[in-house]
C-alpha cells in the first residue's frame, strides 16, 4: 500500500489512512477513529494481507514438473513483510487510545488491594458511613484510607486534610485516626481532625467525649517516650510538625455539651459567683480557676442561656469587677473580689 500511495495509485480511502498515520508520527497525535471504524479497518488488512500471501504464493512457484524444490522471491515475502508492519503499527496507534481513563479509587486499588480509599472532590463535605457504623464528614479535598480487615481487632483510619469524626462506641474496639505522624485513640466520640498536607501544624478538636492523642518525640531525644495528651470536650490539641512540640487549648469556639432544653433551665437569683462558674463548667466541660476565698461575696442575678462561653464570662467579669485569662485549656479569673 506504501508503494502504491508513493505512485499515487491507492485508492482515496487508504491515500487518507496513510496521510493520518504519517501526520500521527510528525505531531505525536493518535489519529482520531472510532472503535468500530478501527475493528472495520483491521478486518479490511487483514484480508489485504492474506491476499497479498496467496498472490505471493502463485508468483513464487516453480513451473510444474520440478517438484525436487521450492523457492519462494525475496521481493514478495517484502511486500508481505512491509503490509503486516504498516498494519501492525497502525492499529498500535489506533490501540493506544482506548486505555480506561485514570479514576480515583472510592474502594480497593491495584497497588494496595487489601485497602479501601475514599476521597472528597466535591466542594462540601461528604459524608461517609464505615464499616462498624461510624461517621465520617470528609472535608473538600481530603482523604481517608481504611483496612479491608477494619474492624476485626481495631479501627484504624488514615486522613490526609480534614474530617469529623462521629465514632460509633465500642469499649473493645480502639478508634485509631493516623494522620501523619499524630495518632488519635478513642473508643466513643466525636471530634475533629486537621492534618493538610505542607501546614505546619496538626489540630485535633474534641467535640463530645474522650480521646488520647499521641505525637512522636524529636529524634535526638532517644530517652524520651512519645508524648500522650488527653482531650475532652471542647479541647483541642496543636502539633507543631517541624518543633514537635504540641500544647493544648480551648477550641476557638466552645460550643455547649447540655441540651438545649437544659441550657433553657439555667437561671440564677442572687447566687454567689461560685456557683455561676460551676454551671458554666458544666454547660461546657471546661475547666474555670478562681479563688473562692476572694469571689466568696460576689452574687449575681442572672441567666446564661445566650451567647457563648467567652461573652457570658466577660459580662460576669466586668460585673464583679475581673477579668479572665485563658492558660492552656483552662479559664482563670482575676480580681480583688466584692465588698
């Protein structure tokens, strides 16, 4: 077919298969066919060939009457030869562009068969239901990776970006979150976790219950053990990936742990101010350090059932002439007390 088109002797069809495929060579671009157009083509040669075989065949034989032996031409097994490449090479190109499409994998891989992955591309959370009943809201652009085994002995999750976790309880199933080199224990809990890939610091925010969190040492500290750091609500901790060092605090915005119908209930007469602080411990499971001796006189008619923790702190604060502090993950009052 390559002679002839060089002689201008093919037909229109092959002049513009052969026009394609040089074209294809020159600008690395696969010739654009449909699959039932390439199977079409590849049947259509492969008759060409076995033409070409059998026309070989007749013009390579001996006259009749010399049977001792038989030569076939050079110059037909050629042409032969150069049809089966110019084939062969088109319908590799042809081939080359009906692979799949890569797809991010929502469940096993080729690479890690016995994993199970899920990520987020959308532009809100995605919400994903495990094995064992848990919850996960997978933050945009974020990722978790789970153990087909999950489940079995423990949980184990793997985050990279950011996720909320609402774990199911199981008193003898740890709930295992890995996010890089910070691992979060719990049993039953919801909480937070924020580990992006290049920040600096690895956040995780406690919402209802307990967790462990456990971050590596420095490796020059060989006698040092991993660091543990317990959370409850409304707690969280910060690791510094670069100084690891971590330091717990209060979440920016503490959010009540009663419901709502209890926060309703809350309601002071003149009461002393200890017992304010100790209401508002509760409401929200933090810690609030002041010196009772001090604050002893101090009563307040009031009620907190609006705005957050920090406001109603603040109003309390400047109604007995204080202030407040947070160190660490704990409110501490400051004042000379009421006459």
């Amino acid at each position: 077919m390559l002679k002839r088109y060089r002689l201008g002797n093919c037909t229109d069809e092959e002049k513009k298969i052969v026009d394609a495929w040089y074209e294809s060579i020159r600008s690395g671009i696969d010739p654009q066919m449909s699959i039932s157009e390439e199977e079409t083509l590849e049947k259509k040669y492969w008759h060409t060939i076995q033409t070409h075989i059998r026309h070989g065949e007749k013009t390579g034989r001996l006259p009749v009457g010399i049977p001792q032996r038989r030569i076939i031409p050079v110059w037909p097994v050629l042409r032969i030869a150069a049809v089966v490449l110019l084939v062969f090479t088109i319908l590799v190109l042809f081939q080359s562009r009906r692979g799949d499409p890569p797809v991010i994998a929502s469940h096993s891989s080729a690479a890690h068969p016995e994993m199970n992955y899920v990520m987020n591309e959308g532009k809100t959370a995605k919400q994903v239901v495990l094995p064992d009943g848990s919850k996960v809201a997978l933050a945009q652009g974020s990722r978790i990776s789970y153990a087909q085994s999950f489940n079995l002995v423990q949980r184990d999750i793997y985050l990279q970006g950011e996720a909320f976790f609402n774990v199911r309880p199981d008193n003898h199933r740890p709930f295992l979150v890995h996010s890089d080199e910070v691992v979060t224990r719990v049993l039953g809990t919801s909480f937070t976790v924020t580990a992006r890939p290049g920040e600096k610091n690895i956040i995780v925010a406690v919402h209802t219950g307990k967790v462990s969190v456990v971050t590596p040492r420095k490796q020059s500290d060989i006698l040092k053990t991993d660091s543990e750091t317990i959370l409850t609500p409304n707690q969280q901790m910060v690791y510094n990936r670069s100084a690891f060092t971590s330091s717990k605090s209060l979440v920016k915005v503490p959010q009540p742990v009663l419901s709502t119908d209890e926060i309703k209930r809350v309601r002071f007469e003149e009461a002393p101010v200890a017992d304010i602080f100790e209401a508002l411990e509760k409401m929200y499971s933090v810690h609030i350090a002041f010196d009772e001796k001090i604050f002893r006189k101090c009563v307040l008619t009031t009620s907190i059932s609006d705005g957050d923790i920090f406001s109603r702190i603040d109003i309390i604060c400047k109604a007995i002439n204080a202030t407040y502090t947070v160190q660490n993950a704990t409110i501490v009052i400051d004042g000379s007390g009421c006459n």
